[in-house]
C-alpha cells in the first residue's frame, strides 16, 4: 500500500509528548505558489513542428510504460491476499522520501496497488469516464474486474492519486483530557460548502478508550443527541499511543503493548464539507464485525463491500440498507493473536461504509459531525463492554419476556386468536405471550381495537392473565388524519398539542401507510412522549396489555416524502446520495427537510425507532406501576437496547433465511441488544415443516423467540402440524424453559457488565483463527454450544469444536477436541447442544409457562475440566420489578467445583432465593466411581453410570443457603 501523500519525519506530531502551548507547525521551504498549482500536473499541447520528435518520443514512453508495467506487474502481491498498510508515513525508518511532493503522472497513479485505491467517484448511476475522473483531478485506470457502470462494490476505476489534496495540522495544544488542535485546507474539493478551519478534539477518555472530534469551530453542526459518558480527567495510562502527521492531517492510533496500527487516517484525503464527510483508515486486519443493520455473514466480506447506513422499510436482503443503523465495527486484531478493537462512529447521517481488501475502511457520510472513539479492548468481549460504556447498557427483561411468543397476522378474531392459546395448552406446548398484528385494530387505527371482530379481546386477555400469561399488541406510528373531527382523540389531541412532523412551512406532514392518509409523531419532542403515554393509557383501560411491538418506525410510508412532495433542498437532494435503496433520502419515508423539534428529518430519521421505543418504554413503565417495560422494535440505533428488544424483520420461509438470523442475532448482541430473535418458521411465503421443526429447534435459542407469519398464510403454530413435528416443537421448547435460570443469568451479564448473550465462538476461543467465521454456530453465554440443522433432508450436523473437552449436553459423553470438525447426529427431534468444560449451569424443571416455571427445583449441571474444576453462577430476583440490581433486591449465588467438591455460596442474599429448591445435581467426567457421596457432610444417595457421569438426587437445598455436595 502506498499512502496518498509521502510523509517525511518532520510531518509527525507525536502526542505522546504533548506540547504545553501551541506550537505552529514549521513550513519553511513551501513553495508560495504551491496551493494554487493544477492538482494534477497539465498536459503540454502538441506542435506541428514537433511531430516527428513526439512520435519518436511516444515509441520510447510506450516502450518504457510497458515495461514500466511489467515490473510492477511482475512484483506486486497477488489480489487474493489482503495487502499489508506500509508503516505510517513519517514514522521512524521510512525516510524522507520525496518531502511531500505529489510524484508525476502517470507513475503516481500507477504505483497505487488496486487494493488501496480509495473512490474518488462514489456516486451511484454514473458510467465514470476518463474525462469525469480527471475533472476531479483523480486517477483514472480501468482495473481487471467490472467496469465502472457496474463498480460499485468493485475495484474503483477512478481514485486519488498521491499529493491530492487534504488538511494541514497547522497547531497542537495538549488540554486537561488530551490535546487540541487547528486543520486548515487552501483548496477546495469537487463536492459544494467546503468547511477549510476544522477544530481537533483528542480526548483520552479511558485507558481503554479514545475519542476523537472533528468539528466547525464557527458554526455548530447537528449532533446525535443522545447521552454519552463524559471524562473529567485524563487516562492515566493509556493502552494506546497517538501519532499526529502534520501534512497532510492523519491519525494514527497503536496499541501500546503490541505496536498494532489499529487506525491509520494518513492512508486517504480527509473530506469535510456541510453535506459531504469522508474519513479514510486502514484496518488492522480483514476480521470486522458489527456494522448493522445488514443481512450478511457474521464476518463481513472486506472485497470492496459498501454497507450503507439509512433506516429503510424493507424485507431482508443482501446489500441493501435495512430497519436500523449501527456504525460500530469490532475487528480481530492480525496473527491470531487473540486481540481486538472497536470503532464507533457518532453518526446518524445517511452514509455508505466502504469496506476494502487494504484492509482498509470509509466512512462516507453526508451531515453532522466526525465524532469518533477507539475502544481497545484488549478482548472481544472487553471491546463491546466499552462500547456499551459509552451507549449504554441493555435493559434488564422482564422474566416472561424470555418466554416463547406466538404471533400471526390474520388470525381475523380474537376468537381465532383464543382458540389458538387454548390449542397449546391442550397439547401442554409451552407459551408465555401471545401477540396480535395490525388486523386486531379497528380499520388500522391505532389505540383501537375492531368491535366485531376483536369485540372479545379483552376477556382473552384477562384469561392470559389468570393463566400465567401475557399479551402484547402493535402499534403503528402513523396516526389517521381523516377521521371526522372529533372523532378520533389521537389525532384530535395531537395537532391541539403539536406533536406532529411539518412541513418547512409549519403544515403537519402527511404520508400514508395501512390507515390510509397519516400524520407522524415527533418523538424528539417529550410533549409527544406524553401524549404517547396518555394514549397508550386510554387503551389499557380497555384492553390491559403487557407489552408493545413498535413497527414500521423507520419510518416506512407508502408516498415518498408526502402527499405533496418534498421542496427541492440541499436536503432532499444533497450533492452526494449514499447507496441506499430507491436512490433518494426520501424513499418511502418521510421529506429530509420535514421538520421536528429537535433538527430536521434529514438529520433525525433514523433516530426514529429509537426514540419511540425510549417514549413506549416509558409508557409501559408507568402504566405497570414501575414494572420492567417490554418493547420489541423493528428499526434499531446505538443505545437501543435501554429501551426495547429487536426482531430481524419480515424473513421468508426459506433455509436461507434460517441460517442468515444466527449473524444477525449474533450481530446485534454485539450492538447492544441482545433480546434479539427471527419470526420462527418465516413470516412470509409458506413453510414447509421439516423447516418449522429445524426453525423451532434454533428459535429456541434465539434471546427473543417468536413465532410469527404473514396473513394468507397456512397456520404455522406447532399444533398446526403432525403429531411428529409437534412433539419435536414441544420438545424444543420444554429445553428453553428449562434453561431459564442459565439464560436469566446471562441477561443479568449484559446488563451489568455489556456481556452478549448469544455469543459468537471467537469470543471465547480469540486465538483460534478458525472460529473467526463461524456463523453456523453459538454459544449461549461462554459454556453452552449450540449447532443447529440448517439444511434440509439430513439427519446430522457439521459442527466445529474448538480444542478442549466437551460434553454432550443431554447425555453427558465426553469428547477431546483439538480444534476439529465432527460429524453429530441430528435425527429431526434433536438440537445438538454440548457443554465446555469447566461451566456449572443452573437449569430448572419446565413446564407450560415461565410463570410456573421459574418456581420449580433447580437441577445444576458440572462440566469438569481436566482438573475436575468447574464454575457457574446465578441470579435471582422476582423477575419484573425495575433495578432490583441497582436496590440490592436480588440474590447472587456462585458454584465452585474443586477436588471432588462442589460448594455453593450466597454472595448476595433475598428472600426470592429462598423459594427457590436445589433438587438434583449432575457432574460431567468424574474419572472415578465414588465409594461415597456427602452433602453438607452428609451421606446422600447417587448414581454413576459409564460415560463417567455422577448424579445426586433428591437434595432439598435451599437456595439461600450455603451448601457443599463431595464425593470420595
């Protein structure tokens, strides 16, 4: 890789020895006239004089380019192999070079491997052209792979050459939390409102995290305004280094203990215009993660892979923008060495992130400000810990939210829908929610409910309610804009209290979706958060449901814009539109120039889902008397998961879409929000049952699990199918119930401590390389492996063990790995799921609902490792009450198994604990029979089998207390 301008050692600040003042960066030598020289150096014109000397002369540079060419050629790694960024121009041991100066053309175009050329013509619909390209003053050379009308994710045939243009650090202050700097440009870019004094902010927040702002110092830009942590004192000793290159302005940011170049922004020009931000870096390596909301592989594909960012109404599907937007990535440090970083980009702005073979990376977005941080982890599991530090940690769920959900749209009758409940009852299928879609409503209006049809739907939620069971509703936020006067409180009461979204001329917006003409609540504004409240509370009155589903909140309309258009603005039609599905911000949304309290939609759109699900939460909150809140949103941004759950959107029936939910739950336990799940069996097309089987045999793992489908679809409930697939399903779902202690537990983790729930492979094993892009499997929390069938017509799985010892989950049997593939038997009534060693597991007897459940006997579950050691924990509250963390109203118990003795003690103590029974305890790789079990030095009775499984039976341990369980 060759960086877009030579650095010589004179142009690296180095921060680590911060200046006490400022300190003017030195130009001595600078040409005057340098600024106002071509980009690119002009052509001489051709003299009739001279012909016979420039065809002479045009054999000789013919010869000379082709073996120019040849050489290069013949030397330059093979495009398969991801480049290595050269060490940061300036650094020590790179030398002067050419002191800065641009190399001549076309040999600076030239040496510019195709892996880091970065697109200096990113605008969609355009067949780049020589003459195009040049206009910007870029390089234009036609790469091996697709043609410019078909680049987009390809080779860019039209790039930056060395010398184009950037910032200059012209001063550096060091201040209370880092340092502080200017960045002035002389020239001016190809894109309109260049912003040439920019303001630097470095700001060393943590030992373990850096933030970094680039702003306008003479005019206030939009930010994201949510709450992030603010320092008051400097890292005292930071895990990281920062090195300033002065011309042109880059960062790079190292790892410390390593040397690790994790961000590099000297590789690119830096672009700061009023609706054009581009900020260029190489990666540390091709193992990223993150970046939602995208249907991917879990390891993003880094070969010229754009990613863009803009909340969009649209089913799943691969490489488009879809529901919510997340600009975090998390990526695997190189060499395997188990390390790894975060980056997280403050932004809510449409934009494209380009990925690319560098490895390098773009963020490319069209408003707002370059507000950045680098999280240094050193583990995964500590990059996402800091991530959450600064987003916030996921809310605690009520229990019964880790329940099994039933859902349809069109079941036409709430007595449709009773029936339903009472058909999985009768069959003893676990079930703890049912959900009704919009047809529960009374023509689609909100904060209704239709009198024929659903006239009984309070008397089935009342019978939810006498059996352990809840009920959650949808709803919609466009609101129904012509209703007769009076006639319609929502709408009424909105416009007489301004909660609408207007017009730039003060008008109310209106678009349409299922209600037909509507009007969108500003959730910005917290005049709308209680008007939300006192609507939601009207309806509870009549209908007491427990929980909302927030949809079409990106928000989706069915006109683009509105019923009237859109003005033609700089923000309906910026100079650069990012990839994002129908070519314009407005698509299917709402006008970018709509206008909400707190900016322009422009600015706030895909804040949208967030900020209902903040006023929902709220809502139900208070409506439940201080009780936890369940809200499951479809559109998604940073900090979410304080406020609501997510499900991955309108799937399809396919194989496919089976397989791609385990990234996308997997995705967003990495962004915060792991009460996260797919529609089980596919919400649209029709299923098939062996699909179903498979689909609620993984749904059972999923944090959130649901079943849900679309109308006009054949029932897709487990008592729609044969008796086979139903007891498959019932099974299934009798194994999550009784794993709730284990899974409540890993919910407490993430809230307390930013931990995923479902958890990728490379989390636990970070030094196998091997685990890096497995999206076939998980874990649930670090012990419990979980290897789903993902195909049809087969009666075994493929699944890697990373080395160790493993134990079959059901059986116990023992299995060495040393970092192998195994073929498993997976007959369809089974999930494989295996035990590391090492893990104590609290599981529960099950039963129909969560309700009864959660009361029932523990049985605890030890995998011993080697040394015949194992570690667990649980915890314990009453399941629904708010901070009962924060207010110490929980219990903490953790096991410990140690030289043939488990023991159990109570860290934190509550009276919910002591409902609660140990009733039976298993261990996994007892070597040898024991001549005699004790508990609490008692004499107890046990059973041993073969496979070196040792069990005791009938304990009667109260929780609450302190116990020891030994054999000799």
């Amino acid at each position: 890789m060759v960086s877009y301008k030579r650095l010589s050692p004179e142009d690296v600040q180095f921060t680590n020895a911060a200046a006490s003042e400022e300190a003017p960066v030195r130009e001595e030598g600078k040409d005057p006239e340098e600024t106002e020289r071509p980009l690119l150096p002009r052509r001489p014109s051709c003299s009739a004089t001279t012909a016979l000397i420039s065809l002479g002369s045009l054999l000789l540079l013919v010869c000379g380019l082709w073996l120019l060419v040849t050489i290069f050629w013949l030397q330059a790694p093979s495009n398969s192999v991801p480049h290595r960024a050269p060490p940061p121009r300036g650094s020590p041991g790179t030398g002067g070079g050419d002191g800065g100066r641009a190399l001549p053309e076309p040999q600076a175009c030239g040496v510019v491997p195709e892996a880091w050329r970065f697109d200096c013509y990113p605008e969609r619909g355009v067949v780049v052209t020589r003459e195009l390209c040049e206009a910007r003053n870029c390089c234009f050379i036609p790469a091996s792979s697709s043609p410019p009308a078909l680049g987009r994710n390809g080779v860019p045939w039209c790039f930056y050459p060395p010398g184009f243009p950037s910032y200059s650090l012209v001063s550096v202050n060091a201040t209370d939390l880092g340092q502080t700097g200017t960045l002035v440009k002389t020239v001016k870019t190809y894109y309109p409102k260049d912003i040439l004094t920019l303001q630097l902010g470095l700001l060393y927040e943590t030992d373990n995290r850096l933030r970094v702002r680039i702003t306008d110092p003479s005019e206030s830009r939009f930010e994201v305004p949510i709450a992030v942590p603010k320092a008051t004192e400097k890292a005292s000793s930071p895990a990281y280094s920062v090195e300033l290159s002065n011309e042109p302005f880059g960062i790079i940011v190292k790892r410390t203990s390593t040397g690790a170049v994790l961000l590099n922004t000297t590789v690119a020009p830096l672009f700061y215009c009023d609706q054009f931000l581009q900020l260029s870096s190489s990666l540390s390596s091709q193992y990223i993660y993150g970046l939602g909301e995208h249907r991917s592989s879990f390891l993003h594909d880094i070969h010229w892979n754009t990613l863009t960012m803009w909340a969009r109404d649209v089913a799943p599907t691969e490489l488009t923008n879809l529901y919510g937007v997340h600009p975090f990535y998390l990526a695997m440090d190189e060499g395997g060495t188990g390390t790894a970083h975060g980056f997280f980009l403050l932004n809510s702005n449409a934009m494209d992130v380009v990925l690319q073979p560098g490895p390098a990376i773009t963020w490319r977005t069209i408003g707002g400000i370059l507000d950045f941080y680098v999280f240094l982890g050193p583990d995964p599991t500590s990059v996402i810990g800091q991530y959450l530090e600064v987003v916030g940690y996921p809310a605690m769920p009520v229990y019964w939210a880790l329940g099994y959900h039933l859902c349809r749209w069109g079941y036409g009758s709430s007595n449709a829908t009773w029936d339903v409940v009472k058909n999985m009852r009768n069959y003893g299928i676990p079930q703890d929610v049912q959900w009704n879609d919009i047809d529960y409503m009374d023509r689609s209006l909100d904060f209704t409910f239709d009198p024929t049809a659903f006239s009984t739907l309070p008397d089935m939620v009342k019978d939810l309610h006498s059996h352990g069971q809840r009920y959650v509703m949808m709803l919609d936020p466009g609101i129904s804009s012509v209703q007769p006067e009076g006639g319609y409180w929502p709408y009424d009461e909105g416009l007489r209290r301004g909660v609408f979204i207007n017009h730039t001329d003060g008008s109310t917006l209106i678009g349409k979706v299922w209600p037909g003409l509507t009007a969108f609540p500003d959730f910005s504004d917290d005049v709308t958060h209680e008007w939300w409240y006192d609507n939601l509370k009207r309806f509870h009155d009549k209908v007491p449901f427990d929980g909302l589903w927030i949809d079409m909140n990106e928000p989706s309309s069915f006109v683009d814009g509105s019923t009237v258009g859109c003005p033609d603005t700089e923000l309906e039609n910026p100079p650069y539109t990012p990839g994002i599905l129908g070519g314009l911000l407005r698509a299917k949304t709402l006008c970018a120039s709509a206008v909400q309290k707190t900016s322009s939609h422009y600015n706030m759109h895909s804040l949208y889902g967030l900020l209902e699900a903040k006023a929902s939460a709220r809502s139900v909150r208070h409506i439940h008397t201080l009780k936890r809140a369940f809200v499951i949103s479809r559109s998604t941004f940073p900090s979410q998961g304080q406020y609501s759950g997510h499900w991955l959107g309108d799937n399809r029936s396919h194989w496919k879409d089976m397989y791609t939910s385990i990234a996308g739950m997997l995705t967003f336990n990495l962004l915060g929000v792991p009460l996260v799940g797919a529609d089980i069996c596919g919400f649209s097309e029709q299923t098939e049952e062996e699909l179903c089987v498979r689909w609620t045999q993984l749904g059972a793992f999923y944090p959130f699990t649901r079943n849900h489908n679309s109308i006009d679809q054949k029932p897709q409930d487990p008592p729609a199918f044969s008796p086979a697939a139903r007891s498959a399903m019932k099974q299934s779902l009798l194994l999550r119930s009784s794993l709730f202690p284990l899974l409540y537990t890993l919910f407490h983790r993430a809230h307390t401590h930013g931990h995923t729930v479902a958890r990728p492979l490379l989390f636990e094993f970070p030094k196998d390389v091997r685990t890096y892009g497995i999206d076939r499997q998980f874990l649930w929390g670090k012990s419990l492996m979980v290897t789903p069938v993902l195909d049809p017509g087969v009666d075994y799985v493929v699944g890697y063990f990373p080395q160790g010892l493993w134990y079959d989950y059901y059986t116990g049997d023992s299995i060495r790995s040393k970092g192998e593939e195994l073929r498993l038997k997976a007959p369809l009534e089974h999930i494989n799921l295996h035990l590391r060693e090492g893990a104590v597991i609290p599981t529960q007897r099950p039963n129909t609902t969560l309700f009864v459940s959660s009361g029932q006997p523990l049985h605890l579950v030890s995998s011993l490792s080697e040394d015949g050691s194992a570690g667990g924990e649980l915890f314990w509250d009453d399941g629904e009450s708010i901070d009962t963390f924060e207010t110490d109203q929980y219990a903490h118990v953790v096991f410990t198994v140690v030289k043939n003795t488990m023991t159990s003690e109570v860290l934190h103590d509550h009276v919910e604990a002591s409902y609660i029974t140990v009733e039976t305890a298993s261990f996994y790789g007892v070597k040898m029979e024991p001549t005699r079990v004790m508990v609490n030095s008692h004499d107890a009775a046990f059973t041993y089998r073969a496979n070196q499984v040792l069990t005791v039976t009938d304990l009667g341990l109260n929780l609450s207390q302190n116990f020891t369980i030994s054999w000799i």
